[in-house]
C-alpha cells in the first residue's frame, strides 16, 4: 500500500515538473521567436505581429528580413539584439502541406 501510494506521488510528481518545463519552454520561444509585420531600415527596427510594437536590433540584420519572416532574437545586456531569419515568409506560402 504504502508503495503504490509513493509510486502514485513519484508520477504525479514528473507530471507537475514536465508541464513547468514545458511551459518555461514556450514562455522561451515566445519571447524569442517573433514573426515581422513591417521593417524600418533607416531606424533600424521592425514591428513585431505577435507583440505589436516596434523591436530596435543591429542595423545590419535588418537587410535580408522582410515581412511575414520569422526570426530569432537573442538578447545581450548592453547590447543591440540580434536577429536571425528561422523561417522566411516566401517558404511558408510555397509549401504545400499535406
């Protein structure tokens, strides 16, 4: 008895820690993955669908990002973000899903 009670709290337990996991997870890649509604090369931002509003990153990145892109933005203290392109938008609607 005292076993299958120990046992029952064990998986209980993994189920709690998997779903927290799970969901710092996701909170992550929320925070770091956006996709781009418009880009302004001159400030050196582009406007985020997800978030609606304006994201200030390296100048440089912004070169080859245009909208309906998804990109990764890896932060730095001090520092400009980076982006990178982890999807184009040009892939998305040539692709045929099944």
């Amino acid at each position: 008895m005292v076993t299958r009670v120990l046992s029952i709290t064990a998986v209980v337990l993994s189920l709690a820690a998997s779903a927290a996991v799970a969901g710092n997870l996701t909170d992550h890649l929320q925070a770091t993955r956006m996709t781009v509604l418009r880009v302004d090369q001159d400030t050196g931002k582009f406007m985020c669908a997800e978030h609606r509003r304006w994201t200030a990153v390296f100048a440089a990145d912004l070169q080859s990002v245009r909208p309906g892109d998804i990109v990764k933005v890896d932060r730095k203290d001090g520092q400009l973000p980076r982006i990178t392109v982890v999807r184009r938008a040009s892939d998305e609607i040539g692709s045929l899903e099944l």
